[in-house]
C-alpha cells in the first residue's frame, strides 16, 4: 500500500509551512500534463485567431474530442504500466465490422464489446505469461485484427443492419451533447473514479512506476495488467461501436489516423512512456487540443495528407520532449560539449577501427568488456 | 564516466555464464526452435508447397515469388540492424520504400537517372538521422518515433505527389534492370543476395556490426566501454533507412511504376521476415543470414495464400499470428536458457 501511495501522483505529502508560491511551483513541478497545456493554449490562440468556425460549430469539435478521447483513455490505462497497446485502432475496426455483421443491433454491440475484452485478455496473456515485450505482442495483434477485420466484412464497408438506430444515435439528447460525447464523458468519469479512488486503479500506478516493488509489495501484478489490458480493448471496442453506429456502417480500414491521434493525445498528456505517472486529465487536456487541432485543420480545407503530417509532428515532439527523453538528450550533449565523447569514444561507426593504431588497443579491450557483460 | 578510460574490469552484476555452445546446455525445445527451427521450417513449406499446391513449382510462379522476395529482403535486412540493435522495428520502412520508389521514377522522368539516385540517398540519411536521433539521443520508444516518422513521411509523400501514380520509361536502364534476369533469377534477387552477403559482412566483421550487438544485448555495459552508443543508434537506422531505399529500388524496377501506396505490408512481412529467421526482437541475437532464410519463408508462405485464393486480409492475419507465435517462442526460449 506504501508503494502505491508513493507513486501516485497526488500522495505525496508536502509541508505546508512553505509560502504560496513554493507550494504553487512544488504542485506545478509534479504534475505532467505541462505539454497539453501548452499544446493546447497554442491551438486556442491559432483557432481564435484564423478558424474561429472551431468555436462556433463546437459540436464539431466536441464529437472529434470525444472520438480521440475515448481511445486515448484506454490507452492511459495501458500506458501507466508502463506498457503499450498498439492494437486499439485495429480493435476498432474489427469491432465496428462485427458490429455490423450481426442483424440483431444488442448482439452486434455485446458481441462487439466481448470482442475487445478478448482482444484485451490475449494482449495481457502475450505480454505477461508469454513474457513478450508489450510493443511487439500489440504490433502482432494489430495486423491480426486488421486481417481480420477485412475478412469479416469481405474487405468493403459493412452497412449496419438498423441504420435508423445509427441516425438516432447521432442526434443530441441533453443540450449539444450527443450519445458519443455522454459515452465519453461516462468514460472519463468512470476511469477517474478508478484511478484515482480505488483501490485497484491505484495499483496500477504502483506496477508502472517499479513492477518489482509492486509485486514484493504484494500486489498481483499479473492481475492487474489483464484489467489494463482489457480496459483498454474494452474502450476502443466501445469507439469502434459508436464510430460504427454514428456512420452507419463499418469500414474495415478505420481507425489510422485514431491510433496516432490516441498515441499523441495520451503522451502529450504526459502519461509517461515508462510507466508510474500520469493522469486522465492529462489525456484529456491532450485529446482537446488533438481534437481542436484536427477540425481546425479540417475546416480550413487541409488535405488529410497534410493533417497526418501535423499530427506525427506533434507525436514526434511528444516523446522526445518527455521529460525522461530530455534528460537523456542532455547528458549526451553535456557529454559531447565536454570533449569527454570525442576522448573515449573508440569511434562506434567507424568501420575496421582495430586497424587504426590509436583506436586498436582500446577497441579490443571494448569488445572483450562487452562479451563479458552480455550473457550470449 | 568521468575516468579516462574503463577499467579492464568492471565489476558488473551480470550472470557470469560461459559462452555456451548449443551442444553443452541440455536440449530444450523452444531453444532449438527458436535459433535452428526456420531451416527445417522452410524446407518443409517449400516441400509442402511443391507436393500440394497446384502451380508453384511453375517456372514463372517461382520467378514471382523471387521478383516480390527482393525488395522485402533488401528491406528486412537493413532493418535486421535496428532489430539487433534492441530497437524493436523501424515501422517507417512503408513510406521510405515508397518515396525512394516515387523518387528514382519520377526524378529519372523529369531529370535524370544520377540526380535522382542521389537524392533518394539524402532522403534515406535524412530519415536514419531523424529516427536515429530520436531514438539514440532522446532514447524515445522506437515503436512510437517511427510510426510518427511514417505518418509524416507518407503524408509528405502523398501531399508532394497528390497520389499520382508514375510510369517509367518504357526502355530506360530502371526498365532494364528489372526485366534482365539470370536464368530463373530477376537480377534483383541477385543484388538481394549480394546486399544480404555484404551486410553479414559490416555486420560480423567490422566494429559497427559487433558495437551493434554488444548495445542490443546490454546498452548500460557498452555505454560504460566508451562507445558512442547513440552513433550505434543513428548507424543502424540508417542501414535500415538505406536498405529500405535499395528496396523501393527494386520494387520501382519490378513494375516500372511507381505509387505512395505501394509499399503497404512492407513494415510488417519485414519484421515477420527478420524474427521468423532466429533473430530476436530482445536484441543482441541474430545474423543477417538468417533474415535471407526468413525472407523465403514469408515469401513462399504469402505465394502458397495467393496460390489458394486467400486475400490480403488471411494474410495479415497469418503474418500477425506468425510474428506473435515465433516471438513467444523467442520468449520462452530465453526464459528456458536463464532458468
């Protein structure tokens, strides 16, 4: 319990004696979601200033929120154990064509969503039975569902069978919002509670920031990266569901540009790569701005070409402005500024160095090091 | 760090275990398979196929399963680098095939053959910095920088050439060089074997090929020797990033045509490739060798569903669950070995 209260973002204590601005600065410092801020804020100026159309259709804008959003909250999940699912946009897709390929809408969606709870459960048994690194296990499942998704629908849009269902759903029901949006906001709300309050959730702060810490501590580690898992296959079968349903029909391909837009939005809301930190609200904070963005660029006649470029530039600068990623940048560039690179380095790329007399001796000595410290 | 030079000893906490030979250690399974398996593998589909799939072991059907091995195999073995290196996979392999394709056509049209040959190079450079950099520098998740670098290089590509398609000339060298062949053999399975035979070359005889498997098996020990590991890095992206350009060669040479969507499937009939071959996806372990043995089991694996009229969908499917399955058995090889 110790383990899980030391690394979770909000436990840790503070003395209070320490004047206003040291507290505000100390808060400050131990949140992670400063990039989405920023990100954010930048796309608020740029939108007010040329597309205020953003603003005024936020329909629009929230329905886009809400798609990136949903996938991105699964993946936060994932993400704070310090692992990673490559496969929601795949397990979109396949969820959608399942959807649609039952005529029974309830069974569609049930099927659908025991779907992604099993995509979720096989991820979780590859990675921590089968011991295979989360990115890899998650690669191979995304081509798996891909495949899949296009042998299910015959590899062409499946229509839904209730398409007047598909165009209620689109329609608002409280105010603007509309079933997507209150799905999100339930989700969100939902993956607060659990994160945050209880007591499993909270766990999986504990398994990202020292899996090994986590399991002497006593907690089933195992357990707990099923239940990530299957949250997020879960989520993203839910996305596929209502991407499905507000389309009324299931494209096999969907869900490209999610899976980089999901990635972007949780990193950028600084939910760390390694796992241990992060928040919900980070993501969110993160999927606005994404969200924005993308309608931004869309209103503006942007290619989707050019969008995608856009967005891997932001997930591009989103991981190497992580926090970890900058430090490291920064030793090796103190490194290299002190000359003690240009000393010690035996010239890694250099090809046939043993020849050359001054790298010789030092480059054996090198090789027999590294022999002896790897164990093949 | 901050003595001159390492000490000759480091006292580093590592299982001081002998180089062990396969014969010393007692017979395990998933072991054997995991580094000798593929031999027997592919010469059982190859039998297979030839036994009982109708019209594989036709002259011109070979010549196909060759033509389309080239390109992946000049791909998979540049990329055999970053897998060693310990980085996982370079996913941006699809749009770098693709632009060295639509380059070497399209320049070739509007300029000439060296320019745009010269200019694919830079553009490969570009990307093995690019991701090298991130990746060795900023030690961002590989699997993340170069899915983001695919995203931007494809929409770049696709935005420059608004998804023309573009034909070369119909008696060009491009042309020629992907319609000679050599008894059976396109002569771009023949630059394959020869580009497979001088990667194993950088790969085991020089320093950058030992430095690269000494940081794939323990990145903390060879930082401590004094190599220069994000040069390693940015070193093995750009083989990768060059063998993918030799690739887009190839493939432009095959069809005289070139388009942004033609290298879909690349990133992972690669990566499938490369780990069906024995070389592990932890780093460290595998050969460029055992990536051309990988490449014909793919390929004649792909060859056998398209022979029976399976889709590009069965074959997603099949390539996923054959890298997942050949990893876990990676997987449980290495936990047999350090229990």
């Amino acid at each position: 319990m110790s383990a899980t209260e030391s690394t979770s973002p909000a436990g840790e204590q503070t003395p209070a004696s320490d004047g206003l601005i040291e507290r505000g600065r100390r808060i400050l410092s131990r949140r992670t979601e400063g990039r989405a801020v920023g990100l954010l804020m930048v796309v608020w100026v740029f939108t007010l200033l040329f597309e205020p159309l953003v603003w005024t259709s936020y329909e629009v804008t929230l329905g886009r929120i809400a798609l990136v959003g949903l996938v991105a909250l699964g993946l936060t999940a994932v993400i704070l154990m310090g692992e990673l699912d490559l496969a929601v946009a795949s397990t979109l897709a396949v969820a959608g064509v399942i959807m649609a390929s039952f005529d029974n809408l309830l069974l569609g969606v049930i099927a659908a969503l025991a779907t992604g709870l099993l995509v979720g459960a096989v991820n979780a048994f590859f990675v921590v039975i089968v011991g295979i690194n989360s990115f890899i296990a998650t690669l191979g499942m995304l081509f798996f569902l891909r495949g899949a998704a296009f042998v299910i629908s015959g590899e062409q849009p499946v229509r839904i069978a209730d398409v007047d269902a598909g165009i209620a759903f689109g329609q608002p029901v409280i105010g603007p919002l509309t079933p997507r949006m209150l799905i999100f906001i339930v989700a969100f709300v939902a993956l607060y509670i659990f994160l945050s309050h209880i007591r499993v959730g909270r766990e999986f702060y504990a398994v990202g920031g020292n899996r090994q810490a986590a399991r002497d501590a006593g907690i089933p580690v195992t357990r707990r990266v099923f239940t990530g898992f299957m949250i997020s296959g879960f989520i993203s079968a839910l996305a596929g569901v209502v991407n499905t349903l507000e389309r009324t029909a299931a494209d096999p391909t969907a869900g490209s540009t999610v899976l980089l837009a999901s990635f972007a939005a949780a990193i950028i809301g600084g939910v760390l790569l390694n796992g241990g930190r992060g928040s919900v609200f980070g993501t969110l904070i993160g999927a606005s701005a994404l969200g924005m963005l993308q309608v931004a660029l869309t209103l503006s006649g942007v290619q989707v070409d050019v969008q995608n470029i856009v967005i891997g530039g932001v997930l591009l600068l989103a991981v190497i402005t992580d926090p970890a990623s900058l430090r490291a940048a920064t030793v090796t560039a103190r490194s290299l500024m002190q000359g003690r690179a240009a000393q010690q380095d035996t010239g890694g790329v250099r090809l046939f160095a043993h020849r050359h007399p001054r790298w010789g001796p030092h480059v054996h000595r090198t090789r027999e090091m590294t022999r002896c410290a790897s164990d093949t | 760090m901050s003595s001159q030079a390492p000490a000759p000893t480091t006292p580093h906490p590592s299982p001081a275990r002998a180089e062990d030979e396969p014969e010393a250690t007692p017979f395990k399974l998933s072991a054997w398979l995991s580094t000798q398996g593929i031999v027997i593998f592919t010469i059982a589909l190859v039998l297979f196929a030839v036994v009982f799939v109708d019209g594989f072991a036709s002259l011109p059907n070979l010549t196909d399963v060759f033509n389309r091995a080239a390109p992946i195999g000049i791909v998979a073995a540049g990329m055999t680098f970053v897998v060693i290196s310990g980085n996982y996979l370079d996913l941006s392999v699809v749009a770098q095939v693709a632009t060295a394709a639509v380059v070497l056509i399209a320049v070739t049209n509007a300029v000439g053959l060296l320019p745009a040959i010269l200019l694919a190079i830079a553009i490969a450079l570009v990307y093995g910095l690019v991701n090298g950099v991130a990746v060795g520098v900023f030690k961002a998740n590989a699997v993340i920088v170069t899915l983001s670098t695919t995203f931007i290089g494809l929409g770049l590509l696709r935005w420059l050439t608004g998804g023309s398609i573009y034909f070369g000339d119909s008696d060009g060298p491009i042309r020629t060089f992907g319609t000679t062949r050599i008894g059976p053999l396109p002569l771009s399975m023949v630059l394959f074997v020869v580009v497979t035979i001088l990667l194993s070359l950088v790969f085991t005889r020089t320093n950058f090929g030992f430095m690269v498997r000494a940081y794939g098996s323990n990145r903390e020990a060879t930082r401590l020797a004094g190599v220069n590991t994000p040069a390693v890095v940015i070193g093995a992206f750009t083989m990768s990033a060059l063998g993918a350009m030799l690739g887009g060669f190839v493939l432009a040479a095959f069809s005289n045509t070139a388009v942004s969507s033609m290298s879909d499937g690349y990133d992972f009939r690669a990566l499938a490739a490369i780990i069906v071959g024995g070389t592990s996806v932890f780093g460290g372990r595998g050969s460029v060798m055992r990536t051309l043995l990988g490449v014909v089991f793919v390929s004649v694996l792909t060859n056998i569903m398209v022979l029976t009229g399976l889709g590009f969908g069965f074959q997603q499917m099949a390539i996923g669950l054959l890298i997942v399955l050949a990893v876990s058995v990676d997987a449980l090889a290495r936990k047999t070995r350090s229990s």
